[in-house]
C-alpha cells in the first residue's frame, strides 16, 4: 500500500516525454509513479494545452458569475436531471450543518444529445449540459474541456504505465465518461477564517486535472500537516483519485486536500477525469494482497453519482423524498487515501 511521505512541496513532472518514444514515455510514467505513491499530488508542465484556452475560459468564468443571481439561477443545477448548470452558494456541501462554504461554481460534462439513449433512459450523469444565453461561453468552456480532456488521455496512460500494464490498458473505458469540469468562484471575503480540517476529501475520479487562478489549495502529508499547492505559471495540478486509489489497491494514494479560506478573489477550474458511468473498477491483478483488506470493486459511475449525492442539497432533498436512490453498494467519504490505507493496515496487523 502507498505510504505517504513528510512531503513538505509538490514534486513538478515534465510529461512532454508521453508524447515521445516508448523510453521517454517510460521514464516519465516512472516519476509519474514515485510521485503518486509518497504524495498523491503533482504539478504537470509538457502538456501541450494551450494557455490561450484557459485565459479564455477565465474571462468566460469572470463574465459568468458577474451576472445578477437571478440570471444564473435559469441555469440552477437543481432544475438539470444529469447534474449540469449553476451551483449557488449553500448549495453545496459535504460536511454537515456548519457555516457554507463561499464559493459558488457552475458544472459541465460530456456534451450528448437530448436524444442519448442513456439519457433518456435515466442515467443521471450523461446528457446535455446547460448553457447561459451568454455569448461564447459555450464555446470558451467547451474549447477548454475538449482540450484538458484528449490530454488527460495521454496521462491515462502514464499512470497505466506507471502500475506496470501497458499503456493502452484503460483505453477502452473512455468512450463516453462523464468527466467533469467545474468552474468555481470563490469571492473576495474580508472576513475569511479558516476551521482546521473544514473541506478535507479525495476525488471521486480517477485523477484530477487543475488550473487556479490563485493560491489556496492545501495537502496532507503524512505527519498530518497541511502543505500549499500555490499555482506555478503553465503547469497544471494533477492528483490521484478513487479510482487510481481502487485500480492500485491504495498503492497510489489519494490524498486528503481541502480549500484553504482565503480573503482574495478566487477561480478555479478542475477537470476530473473520469472513465465510462458502467465500468466496474477493481484491484489490478498484480496489486491483490487476498487477505481481506483488498479495495472493494465500484462501478466508476455509480460512486460518482452517491457521493454527489451526498455533497448536494436540490439531491439530498430528492433522496429524502424518495425520489432518487443511492446506489446499491456505495461507500461512504474515507474509504480511500492514507485514512483506508491505515485501517487496512491494522486489519493486517490484527490477522498477523
């Protein structure tokens, strides 16, 4: 199982070699590798994305969330049945009663049809996103994923290279996957106050692809303590989730991160990466320890839906009514990351 380390910053991985030769691709998927067993988190320059889509996804972001509420509420996700549109402030939460979080977001996905045979069939992650009536933002945001999302491809197989398969080895599972962007705006907040461990969770994905546009990030390391994760100019974050964490059996470790508060403007926009709603995530042969303390196997879709089920009041207040439904099998927040890798640690001492 992955430990992780008293990291005290994030390591920087240059990923231009995944587009080279197999030496240069391996010898990338090796620090690839390092860095997702002792820390979970890294930054990625190399990419090729162009800079110009995120500066136009910015200003697209900026003119959005400078429109009146009542203007942003046409596209309130609570009226989406596949979880797209206009997250409010409040709306969101994952952490019980205690003061919201200021920050307010607007959610997209993989463009079909309102036609999809999926969606009409009632999968609540796939379909048509919801626009605003605001001139190129459909096309500023959509520019953006198209090109963050054939990148997290190429990074795909690194990781896949990095666990010691073959590079195409998870290439079928992203045909349709609803990979997320998120475009969040947390507003200047001069009385920003910060409560310890407030907002700590992993991904539900397989990795998390990020730009911000300010600091505010923090990671755990293993002494426990919260490490900065500030922007660097041309590099993206990358960090391990749930479905990294499965695919290893906690050898790459999805790390506990949280927004720190902050009393200055900011954006932020991860792309989580994710493979098709229907794939079935289990422990790599190879990674399979048989005593009992082994990942337990998720469809990638269904985790995804539970647990944006948990974190979103217009779905809380469905599941209450009974008209939606938890998935059957669904695991509840810590059953990844170095909190799972401890249990599962003392379920092997136990047995020894």
């Amino acid at each position: 199982m992955g430990s992780l380390a008293d990291f005290q910053q994030v390591p920087v991985v240059d990923v231009s070699g995944l587009y080279g030769d197999e030496e240069a691709q391996r010898a990338v998927a090796d620090e690839l590798g390092r860095a997702a067993r002792e820390v979970g988190f890294l930054y990625v320059t190399g990419h090729g994305v162009a800079e110009g889509l995120y500066a136009e996804l910015v200003k697209a972001a900026e003119t959005f969330f400078a429109l009146p509420i009542e203007e942003k509420q046409k596209v309130y996700i609570g009226n989406s049945t596949n979880h797209r549109g206009y997250v409010p402030v409040g709306e969101e939460g994952l952490y019980g009663d205690g003061p919201v979080d200021l920050k307010e977001a607007f959610d997209s996905s993989l463009e079909l049809p309102a036609d999809d045979p999926d969606y009409l069939a009632g999968n609540p992650m796939l379909g048509p996103n919801q626009w605003p009536a605001l001139p190129g933002f459909q096309e500023a945001v959509t520019a953006y994923y198209n090109a963050v999302i054939a990148f997290g491809k190429v990074l795909l197989r690194g990781f896949a290279m990095a666990l010691g398969e073959p590079a195409t080895c998870f290439d079928e599972f992203v045909t349709r996957a609803p990979s997320q962007l998120r475009l969040v705006h947390y507003p200047y907040d001069e009385n920003a106050v910060d409560n310890l461990g407030i907002g700590a969770h992993t991904d539900y994905e397989v990795f998390t692809i990020l730009k911000p546009t300010k600091p505010g990030l923090e990671i755990m390391n293993g002494a426990g303590e919260w490490i900065d994760v500030p922007p660097i100019d041309g590099a993206f974050v990358v960090n391990i989730g749930d479905m990294l964490d499965i695919w290893s059996n906690g050898a790459f470790v999805a790390t506990l991160h949280r927004v720190r508060k902050v009393a200055e403007e900011r954006y932020s926009f991860p792309l989580f990466f994710n493979v098709d709603y229907d794939v079935e995530v289990a422990p790599l042969p190879r990674f399979v320890r048989g005593d009992g303390t082994d990942r337990t196997p998720l469809k990638a879709g269904e985790h995804l839906y539970a647990q944006t089920i948990h974190g979103f009041a217009y779905l809380r207040r469905k599941l209450e009514a009974g008209e939606v439904a938890l998935p059957e099998g669904s695991v509840a927040q810590g059953s990844f990351g170095p909190i799972a890798n401890q249990k599962a640690a003392e379920a092997a001492a136990a047995v020894a």
